[in-house]
C-alpha cells in the first residue's frame, strides 16, 4: 500500500524536472490547468492518505496537519496561472505521505512543529472570524450612539 501511495504523491507533485535546473514538477500543476476536473486529483489523494492515517491510528494533531497542507495547496490553486506555478514549489502531497510514513510508526508521536503549525492556523481562523465581528458589534453601537444623539 505505501509503495503505491509513494507512486502517486511522485507522479502529483515531482515526476518531472524542468531541462537545466533542479525543479522539480508533477502532473499536478498540469493537470490544474484544465477546469473543474484537474483541481480534484490532490483533494482525492488527500483523502486517499487521511483514510489510510485514520486506519493506521495516526494521531490527530497529524490529521489536521495534513488537512491544513491540503488547504493550503486548495488555496494556492485559486490564483489562475500562478497558482499553477506555486504549485510546482508547494507539495502538499509529499509532505502529506512524509507526515503518514512518519507517524504511522507506533510510538512516534507528533512534533512540537505539527502543534505550533495546527495552533498557529487555528488562531489565524479564529481571528478570521472574530475581526468581522468586532468590527460589527463597533460599527453597531456608533450607529445606535448617532441615532439616540440625533
């Protein structure tokens, strides 16, 4: 199972090396370029990986990990055309597959940098959330000031 899911994280995000450098693409970033259907691959190969973690009792700050790297690959993928390019340098795949073949090991637990990575995003959401928030309770009580003023 793992050899395979080795094949696919290399076809998705390093088969290829652009002639002259050491960069390193998949079909990914190609396959992205056509609409609808090329932004599902690494969604499915994500899904792929976490059902194996799951079977594999990996721990949960390691799932959101890997969620996160997906997110952040989803998020990339956005930006027309640089999106695309970004996506050569950003492998959520291979860092998801490092992740599971790392934890999938009884008795590895997760890394101060897997908290600090999940805590970290958790509060840049969290403050996502609360700024609109804030800014409308302010908003509300100077209009509500204004109108009993008026």
């Amino acid at each position: 199972m793992l050899s395979h899911l080795r094949w696919w994280a290399e076809l998705l995000d390093n088969r290829f090396r652009i002639p002259g450098t050491n960069i390193r693409f998949g079909i990914d970033p190609i396959l992205s370029l056509i609409p609808g259907f090329g932004d599902l691959a690494s969604p499915l190969f994500t899904m792929v990986l976490l059902a194996q973690a799951i079977s594999w009792r990996v721990p949960r700050v390691v799932l959101v990990r890997m969620v996160i790297n997906a997110l952040i690959d989803a998020l990339i993928g956005v930006v027309p055309i640089a999106g695309n390019v970004a996506d050569i340098f950003w492998r959520a795949n291979t860092t998801n597959l490092a992740l599971l073949e790392r934890h999938a090991q009884p008795g590895v637990r997760p890394t101060p940098g897997d908290y600090a990575l999940v805590w970290t995003i958790t509060a840049l959401l969290g403050l996502l959330v609360l700024v609109p928030i804030v800014l409308g309770l302010w908003i509300t009580v100077l209009i509500w000031r204004w109108i009993v003023n008026s």
